[in-house]
C-alpha cells in the first residue's frame, strides 16, 4: 500500500549512515568547531576567525601557507598535463582488440597503484640517491650519467620528481577508468563511424574522446581531490619538514607539522584546524566549478 511506512529503508540504511556520521561527518565539524577557538594558559576560549586572520595575515604563516598551496598547484598539474594523458593513450592503445596480451600489460601498469606510499617513497629515495642508488649507475650504462643530478636535493626539481613518481605510481586508475569507458561505447556507434571512413587514430579523436570527456571529468576531479589530499609520498621520502628548505611542502605536510607539532615547533589543534578548514574550502570550491560549471558542458556530449 502507497500509506505504508517503508521501515525497513530505515533499518537497511541506519548501519551505513551512523559509520559515516562517525568518520566523516563529526571528524569534519569539530575541525570546524577547533578552527574558532584559540588555547591559553587559562584555557580554550572562544575566537571567533582570529586563526584564519592569523592564518592569512601573519607573515610567517601567510608565507608557509601560501608556498605549501603553491607547491600543491605544481603538483596537481604536473599530474594532469603527464599522468591523465598517458594514461589515456594507454587506455586508447591497451583497448585495441588485436593487441596482445594486453591484460598483461594492464596488470603490470596497475600493479604499482596498489603499492604502499611508504613503500614507493622509500624505493624511489634509494633509487635516486647518488650515493648507492641504482639511477647513477643505469644512466651510465646508456652513457647519460652526466644528465643524473640528486633529483630530491635540489629545491628547483624535487618537487616535480615526486610530482613524476607519483605518476607513474598511479597513471593505472585513469588508464582502467578510461578503458572501461572505451568499452562502454556502443558497437553500432563505431560501425557507422566505420562505414564513414573514420578507422583507427581518426575513429578515437572524433567518436571515442567525445563520448569518453565525462569520465575523464570525472578523472580529473579524483585527481583534483587527491593531489590536494596528498601527504603520504611527501613525508615518506623527503619528511615532515619537506625539504630541501620546503620546497616540497605541499598543505598535508603543513598541516601535519601545525597540528601535531615536529622538532622545535609546538603542535598547535586550533591553528592545525583552521588550515585543514581552509584546505577544505579548497577542495569544495574545486568540485562545485566542476559540478556546476564542466559537467554541465560535457553532457552535451553525451546521447
């Protein structure tokens, strides 16, 4: 009957909505109730935004912020100008049907996504190490020792290195999610184009890529979101503090040290708060212009 109350939606959907009010919903409003209170000898007070005036108008940690969102943008691009592209021609070549073993090579470029972040950071700082690294020696084999440099000790290139070693970390998740989405194109769309002439490189450009530009939007926010997420390959290869002299501190590693303290610098909750408020201030803008603004433009796109 239309009048009959639906119980069990409630009890199928409480289990679900009390964990997520647990770990995300609660974790995010006190972050944004400890961002409005300052501490002192006498205790937490009330402050109303004077962390975020703070924040922002203090010259020491205007300046900290400013480098580490900085830093965050240079991250964030070199990962969509290098990993999204590669990884959709690699989904284009990889979802050829007369290539083979491409499950193979799906698997081997995948494999390294499900790697720990400790793990790629510690291997790649060996790796790159110029004292008993592998690169110096590799490099020399090829006769190009002399382009080898400590990648990760000069402030002008560590940044973009560990921007590149997490590329090829997880250039796997574009490259699956657009081949799927290469799948998902319908035969009879690809047979027409077909009869029109349009074969190989020619067919992906103009019946493939429009068809596909929803999920790679959707690619690029996942991108989006976790590059301004990112934390753990920074502080496992180059520590909290960053270096060399913060030229790798990006927001997590700002707000880990502000938060939680490290060496001679005290861990201040309230000011940790307030910049982990203005990275989700970040993030929300970010999604809402692609909900808003890219979504909407791609659904043209779509049948």
């Amino acid at each position: 009957m239309a009048g009959r109350p639906r119980s069990h939606i409630v009890v199928f959907l409480a289990p679900a909505v009390i964990v997520y009010t647990a770990v995300m919903i609660w974790p995010l409003f006190n972050t944004l109730r400890l961002a409005l209170y300052v501490g002192g000898p006498e205790g937490r007070h009330f402050a109303g935004l004077e962390n975020f005036r703070t924040l922002f108008g203090d010259p020491r940690w205007s300046a900290s912020f400013w480098n580490a969102l900085g830093n965050n943008v240079w991250f964030f691009i070199i990962h969509m100008i290098v990993q999204n592209p590669i990884g959709i021609a690699l989904a284009a070549i990889l979802s050829h049907p007369r290539l083979r073993f491409s499950a193979f090579y799906r698997s081997a470029i995948f494999i390294p996504t499900i790697l720990s972040f400790v793990i790629v950071g510690f291997a790649w700082k060996l790796i790159l190490s110029p004292i008993w690294g592998i690169a110096p020696s590799m490099l020399d084999a090829l006769g190009l020792k002399a382009l080898f440099a400590p990648w990760l000790g000069k402030e002008d290139y560590a940044l973009t290195t560990l921007a590149l070693i997490s590329v090829w970390q997880f250039v796997g998740i574009p490259m699956m999610l657009i081949y799927a989405a290469l799948l998902s194109i319908p035969e009879e769309v690809l047979e027409a184009g077909e009869i029109d002439g349009l074969t190989g490189w020619a067919a992906f450009w103009k019946i493939k890529l429009p068809l596909i530009l929803p999920s790679i939007g959707i690619i690029s926010i996942l991108t989006f979101v976790g590059n301004f997420n990112a934390f753990d390959l920074i502080y496992a290869a180059q520590g909290a503090l960053a270096g060399p002299n913060f030229s790798t501190d990006i927001l997590g590693t700002f707000l880990y040290r502000t938060f939680f303290g490290f060496q001679l610098q005290l861990g201040d909750p309230h000011m940790g708060s307030a910049i982990a408020t203005a990275m989700f201030a970040i993030i929300l803008t970010g999604v809402c212009i692609y909900l808003w603004g890219i979504q909407t433009r791609m659904r043209r796109y779509q049948f």
